[in-house]
C-alpha cells in the first residue's frame, strides 16, 4: 500500500512544486487556502481524521513579513498553532510530519552559517510566529521532519524572482539592499531534495530540524544583479543599505544556513544558487 499525503499550501510556491515531487511516492491530496483554513482548528482536525494520511506535509504559512507585524495573532495562527494541531492529529492517525522553517528564526548577527542547534532569536512577528511552529512540533513529540530553508523562489508565485523582473520591465530604476546577506533556493530544488528525504523515511522525534537551502551566498542586491544578467535586461540598478529602505519588519542582516547536517544524514544538498537560477531561466519568466 502505497503512502497518503496531506499536503497543505498548495497554491504556495514550495507546495505547488511538491504536489508534482511526491506523486512519485503515493497518493497526494492537495489543499488550498479554502479547501483547509489552517486558521480553523476544527477543520484541521477533521481533514486530518477523514483523510487518514500517512504523511502529513505543510508548507503553508504567513509568509507577508511586513503584514505579520500588524496581524501578529493571524500569523501564530497560521505558523504555530496550525503547526500543533497538525502534529497532534499526525499521531493520532499515525502519520509523520513535514514542516518547512526559515532562516528568519535567527537574529542576524552571526558572522559564521547557523547551525541546527544555534540560539534562536527571532527580531520580527513573522520570525517569532515560525519559531513557535518550530516549538510546537518539538513538542508534540511527532514523527517528523521540519526544513529551514530561505530566500525562497520559483517561475510562479509572489516573490523576488518575479518582483524585480516586473518593474525592470516596467523601464524603472530600482534600489535594492546590499548589506542583507542570504542564500537564495528555488523551490523545485527544495521540493526534489525534501521528497529523497521522505522516501528514505528519515523522520525522528529527537532533532527533526534540518537546514536546507541553495548553496552559496548574495545580498539581495547581487541577486538582483544576476537576475538581470540571466534576464539580458540593462536596469538602473543601485545598492542601498538596509537603513535607506526602512520596512515594519526588521530582518536579519546575515542568514546564512549551514546546510551539512542534511547532507550528511539525509544525503540532500541543494545546487548552487546561480546554477538553480540558470535553470529557471529568467528569460522566460513572466
């Protein structure tokens, strides 16, 4: 018999890739937002009793970093509470966990990659609502497999990729921050290297947490760069300082994740982030 997966945030940019990867391994039920309101406990505790899955993988959250300071309770919400409900359940059916994280948890001010087991700080609601999520699951005691991850990308969906492509089109200049350093990972990438993961049934109660992103470094500003040189486009394009475009979410100013543990003891890395960009191809993006 083959596996059953729950899968949530489908119309999100890791699900939606996801929904393709894990067809491999059995049978998926793809929710969206209105399919499964993660901000419903009842309704989560349903889907999770009528499906019966064996394998219950979330990568929906609040993603908006800058909303989440104003809507801080529908943040939780989303990334912890849903987070403990969808681990008590697992158990309960006897399913394993998949949850994605993010860099966001850590303050910033490391000069070396975060490890698994370095102090959390969180310096905005969006941070602070993951790493409850992050908490909830630990808790809970479930079988499981939660992934850090960062910068994240793809040809569809809102984010950096398609942001900086539209208003170059658009003929404007753009200013974008230097001094925020990370790793960009495109979500096909992360989705093919999450379900090896899975096949190999490397879910544990103890540490379940794994970083997982592309590999190398940029600023926000030299991922623009590159983008538009993928792109072949010519845009007036100035680094900045973070404290020149102030936001109402502080983020971390350094965010690089040590990616070791997973492929050490899941055999997953991820490629380098200007090779994963190539491969999108920026060209071809709309």
């Amino acid at each position: 018999m083959g596996s059953r997966f729950l899968l949530t945030g489908v119309e999100g940019q890791v699900g939606w890739e996801l929904q393709r990867t894990l067809a491999v391994l059995g049978e998926v039920r793809a929710l969206d937002e209105k399919a499964l309101d993660l901000t419903n406990v009842g309704a989560i505790r349903e889907a999770v009793r009528t499906l019966r899955p064996t394998h219950i993988v979330n990568p929906a959250a609040f993603t908006a970093v800058d909303k989440a300071e104003g809507a801080r309770d529908l943040a939780f919400a989303v990334n912890a509470t849903a987070v403990r409900v969808l681990a008590e359940e697992a158990q309960g059916v006897g399913a394993r966990v998949v949850h994605f994280s993010t860099d966001y948890v850590f303050d910033g001010t490391s000069s070396t990659p975060y490890r698994e087991a370095d102090r959390t700080g969180p310096v905005s609601a969006y941070g602070a609502s993951k790493r409850a999520g992050e908490e909830a699951l630990l808790e809970s005691g479930a079988l499981a497999l939660c992934f850090r991850t960062s910068w994240v990308y793809a040809a569809r969906g809102q984010n950096f990729l398609r942001t900086m492509l539209r208003v170059a089109r658009a003929g404007d200049p753009l200013r974008v921050v230097n001094d925020q350093i990370g790793s960009p990972t495109w979500a096909r990438a992360l989705a093919e290297a999450v379900t090896v993961a899975i096949a190999r049934d490397a879910f544990t109660r103890e540490a379940p947490i794994y970083h997982l992103t592309g590999s190398g470094s940029c600023s926000w500003y030299d991922f623009a760069k590159r983008i538009f040189e993928l792109a072949g486009l010519e845009v007036a394009l100035t680094p900045i300082p973070t404290s020149a475009y102030p936001t109402p979410a502080k983020r971390p100013a350094f965010s690089l994740l040590d990616c070791g543990r997973a492929a050490r003891e899941l055999g997953v890395a991820l490629p380098d982030w200007e090779q994963s960009l190539r491969l999108v191809d920026p060209t071809s993006v709309v």
